[in-house]
C-alpha cells in the first residue's frame, strides 16, 4: 500500500491563508470531479493509515497539507467535509460518514489527506 501514498514533498504546508485555502480547495476540486468517490481525513501515520482504509479498495492516498498543528489539519478536515456533504454535486461521492475527528492524534507532522 505504500506505492499509494503520494510522498509528502507534494504537500502544501504553511500558515492557513486565504490564498493556500484556496489552493486546496482547487486541489480537491479537481480530485473528486475526475473519480467515483472521495474520503477526506487526517493523520499523523500516512502509510499505516492507508493500510488502515485498505477496505475502501483506494487507488492513492494523496497528502494535500502537511503542519504541527494538530488544531490546523482538524479545522481543515472538519471545513472540507462539511463543504462537501452540503454541495449536492459532491456529496454522493463523499465517503465520510461523519464530519471527521478521527486519525491525527499525537505530536509530529499532521496531515490532509484524500482517498481516491
């Protein structure tokens, strides 16, 4: 599972600014117009958290943003969850069957990730 786990040199990190939110959001944009179904989360463990999602058959594990700050990535997970499940062209493809809170618990690198 770990050739689908994108490495995190692609990822976005930096302060929560207007202009990097609105990177990730053309980012998963982009992801989940091109695929069938979508998972947003967070981890602390990327490798064992797609061995973890093994069940949901994904194809990659794409690490969107990387930072410390375990309050930053929770934000995050919990404001692109809500704006897809509440976007009716999105939310059927949407996998998440909670508004998130889960996967990044600890000290070290936080991550954004999403499931395709």
């Amino acid at each position: 599972m770990k050739d689908h786990v994108i490495p995190e040199d692609r990822c976005r990190h930096g302060h929560l600014t207007v202009g990097l939110m609105m990177r990730l959001k053309c980012s998963v944009s982009n992801y989940i117009t091109k695929n069938e179904w979508f998972y947003i989360g967070i981890t602390n463990r990327p490798y064992r958290r797609s061995i973890e999602h093994e069940w949901r058959n994904h194809e990659r594990m794409i690490l969107l943003y990387r930072t410390t700050s375990e309050s930053y990535v929770r934000s995050l997970e919990r404001d692109f969850v809500n704006l897809y499940r509440t976007d009716p062209k999105y939310n059927e493809k949407m996998a998440n069957a909670t508004g998130g809170g889960g996967g990044a618990y600890g000290e070290g690198m936080h991550y954004l990730y999403i499931l395709l």
